[in-house]
C-alpha cells in the first residue's frame, strides 16, 4: 500500500494522473471546506499553483462520477465517493482540519465546514457542536478509506502539513 503526505497539492495531484493513467479508477476527494453551490456554475478548490473543479453535477451519465474517466480532472466529496473502492485516492484536508500542537493531534473546526446540509436539522440537540465533529469525522472516515493501492494526503493547514511531513520524513528514516 502506498501511502504518502504531501507539501504540494499540485504535486499529488500529477502523481495521482500518472497513477489513474497506469491502473485507472485514482480519483481525487476533498473535506467539504471549499465553497460550492448547485447553481450550475463551476466552483473551484485553490491551494497555491493547485486549482481545479468541484465535482460537477451530470444527471444524464450512466456512470457514477467516481467510475467515469472524466472526473480525474476533478474534485470529489464525501457524496461522490462514499461506497466506491478506488485504486488510488488523492485526498485534501481542508481549512476545517487543524493540527493542535498541545495535544499533536487533529483538531476539526465545523466554522470551517461549508456543508452546511450535513448540519440542517441539528439545532435540538444538546450537543451540536460534538454532533457536528461527528458528522465531520464520518465524512473524512469515508474518504480515507477509498483506497485500495494506495492513499495520499494534502493538508491545507500549515502546521498540519508540516507535522505530516516530519512524521513521513522520520519514518524514511527507520
């Protein structure tokens, strides 16, 4: 299994291609952060040189979007993989999922979430933010483990990616 942190998310981005193109069924996901809307209009994820499309919605295909070959060249969610195996899996963690450097783990932020539909109807409850971290963690649940071959990471938050990137660099190491 191939599993690899990323500095660049243009960087995993092409490796993930050159994987798509040798085995087929690689696709790259993303965590809800990025603002998109059904408005028939075409919503982008940026991080530094990386930009692409937001999955885009195609009624008329046969095909789920995580088995036509055109979506290599776009971004998924949790919606549009959730219960496919894929050969290789491209994930970004969004502005939502934060290294905390007190405890050296994640830290989920739902200010951060812009899936505002996995939120509707939470209000009741008497823990919503924890509702919230729940629905969050199930969502990256889901797309961690897509994978089949292999799982590569990009992480949106600075400190995230830097301790990624440490923790891969020492395991090279040993």
């Amino acid at each position: 299994f191939d599993f690899q942190f990323f500095d660049d998310a243009q960087n995993l981005y092409e490796t993930l291609k050159e994987k798509n193109a040798l085995y087929g069924l690689s696709r790259l996901v993303a965590t809800y952060d990025y603002p998109y809307t059904l408005d028939g209009q075409d919503h982008f994820i940026t991080e530094g040189r990386f930009h692409l499309r937001w999955d885009r919605s195609k009624p008329q295909e046969k095909l789920p979007w995580a088995e036509r070959p055109d979506t290599i060249d776009e971004v998924g969610s949790v919606y549009t993989v959730q219960g496919f195996d894929l050969n290789y899996v491209g994930v970004i963690l969004g502005p939502s999922v934060l290294y905390n450097a007190s405890t050296d783990g994640l830290h989920l932020d739902p200010a951060r979430y812009e899936d505002s539909a996995a939120f509707a109807g939470r209000g009741g409850l008497l823990e919503p933010e924890q509702a919230k971290e729940r629905i969050m963690l199930n969502a990256l649940n889901v797309l961690l483990t897509r994978a089949v071959r292999g799982l590569y990471i990009y992480a949106h938050d600075p400190a995230l990616r830097a301790r990624l990137m440490a923790l891969q660099a020492k395991a090279v190491l040993t």
